[in-house]
C-alpha cells in the first residue's frame, strides 16, 4: 500500500472515529431513537455505571419522609435505588423521551404507588410542580451537559429546605480519562456549587476506572446567609457519555 493510500486511510479512519465520538456524547446527551434506546440499555446495564448510581444514592442517606429529585435520571437506576432504600418520594425529570420511557418501565410498581413522578423536562425549565421543598437533589454525569450549570444548580439550590443536601457525582467518560482527571472535576464541581450558593462542599470517591467523585453539599437556611450568585469558573466538567 502506498504511503498516500496509507494517509486517505487514515484520515477517513480519523473522521469516522471522530463521528462515532460525537455521536456518542449526543446521545448521552440527550438519548433519542433506535440508537437512544440502546444507549439506555448500555446506561442500565453496564456494571460500573449501576455501582456508581447506587453508591451515589447510599450517600444521600434517604429516610421515609424524604422528598428526593433527580435531574438527568437516564434508565432510572438510582431511581430505583433511592426507592428501595427507602425515600417517600422520589421525583425525575429528563430531557430525552426514549430515557423517560425506560426509566417509567423500570419504576412502574413504585409509580403505580405512588412512590415515584417521572416527568419529560430539561433542567434549564424546570415544571412548577417540582417547586420543592426537597431534602435531597442529585444529578450523576448529567452537569457536564447542562447549558448555564451555576444558574440551573443555583435554581435547585431554591427547591431545597434549608439544609437539604445535594450530590452531584461524575464519572468522566472522555478518552484517556484518569484519577487526575475525575480529581478536576472534583474540583470543578464543589466550585459550581459554591458560586451556585451552596455550602460545605465536600467530595467522595468511588475507586472505579475511572474513580467517580461525587460532591455532596448543603444548601443553607437563606435567613442566615446572604446568597450571591457568584461568576462561574472556567468550565472543565466535560460530558460524561454514560
Ligand atoms: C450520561 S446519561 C446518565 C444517566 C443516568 N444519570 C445514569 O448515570 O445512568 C445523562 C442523562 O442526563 C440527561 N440530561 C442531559 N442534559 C439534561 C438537561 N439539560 N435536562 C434534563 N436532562 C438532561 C440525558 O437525557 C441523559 O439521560
């Protein structure tokens, strides 16, 4: 083969690698379709994906009256999870209908009582029925994804009683991502939260590979703190595909 076949080779190679990877971050993004729903069933089933959906529901520590959200549920694991662990109430929304109907199937008994409301939304509209109070929100590799995050978590931070907790966990999913990269996003994440006005950021670890962190923080009684919506730092939590 020619040194210049070689290179048309490679190049086209390149481009379709490059494709497939912009594919599979949009669906992340927002599943839709053939390929959306086995992008769910893939979310569902994949082993460290389930692990770090469970682990990040254990931390909220969820008791019989508490009123939970969760923003970008997907299939519906931690869903699940917080039912089982015993939550009054778990409230979702997500942007993609494919991920709406699997996460709805998955939790059909517990909506069926009344345990669980599922609803189609983005989390920059939220609907006026999930105006809270809540005693926890979570978002698991969802941030990355969302246009305006201080804005959307400070919106969140409002849903919340006064020391209601919130955990935002990432598990980064870009090429090549490491401990020092899942670190980062620590980093960046408690950031986010601090200029949304939330407080006492602090990160767990999950050893997985890549680690998934997950930053739980409190949003304060608004009586005694003043909140400021600070300028967002520099963005590096990237999209998290699955
Ligand atoms: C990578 S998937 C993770 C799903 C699930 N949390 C999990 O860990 O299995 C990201 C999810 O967030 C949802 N999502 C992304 N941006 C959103 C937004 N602005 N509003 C609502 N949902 C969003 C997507 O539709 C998708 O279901």
């Amino acid at each position: 083969m020619t040194v210049a076949i070689e290179y048309v080779i490679g190049r086209a190679g390149l481009a379709a690698v490059r494709a497939l990877d912009r594919d599979v971050i949009g669906q992340a993004h927002r599943p839709r379709g053939a390929a959306g729903s086995v992008n769910g069933w893939v979310f569902a089933h994949r082993p460290s994906n389930r692990q770090r959906n469970r682990w990040v529901a254990s931390l909220l520590e969820v008791g019989p009256g508490d009123r939970v959200l969760e923003v970008g549920f997907g299939p519906g694991i931690a869903v699940a999870e917080l039912v089982r662990n015993g939550a009054g109430h778990v409230y979702g929304i997500d942007h993609s209908g494919v991920m709406l109907r699997q996460a709805s199937r998955r939790n059909a008994a517990a909506i069926r009582a009344g345990r669980v409301t599922l609803i189609n939304a983005s989390a920059d509209r939220l609907p006026a029925a999930l105006a809270g109070p809540f005693d926890a929100i979570l978002a698991v590799n969802s941030l990355g994804f969302w246009p305006a995050p201080v804005e959307r978590l400070a919106d969140l931070r409002g849903r919340l009683a006064p020391g209601g907790r919130i955990a935002i966990a990432s598990q980064p999913r870009c090429a090549g991502a490491t401990a020092a990269t899942s670190r980062d996003a620590a980093e960046e994440v408690e950031n986010l939260l601090r200029s949304a006005g939330f407080t006492q950021p602090s990160t767990r670890t999950l050893a997985l590979s890549p680690p998934v962190i997950c930053v739980l923080a409190i949003a304060p009684d608004p009586d005694d703190t003043p909140q400021t919506l600070t300028t967002a730092p520099s963005r590096r939590v990237g999209p998290t595909a699955g």
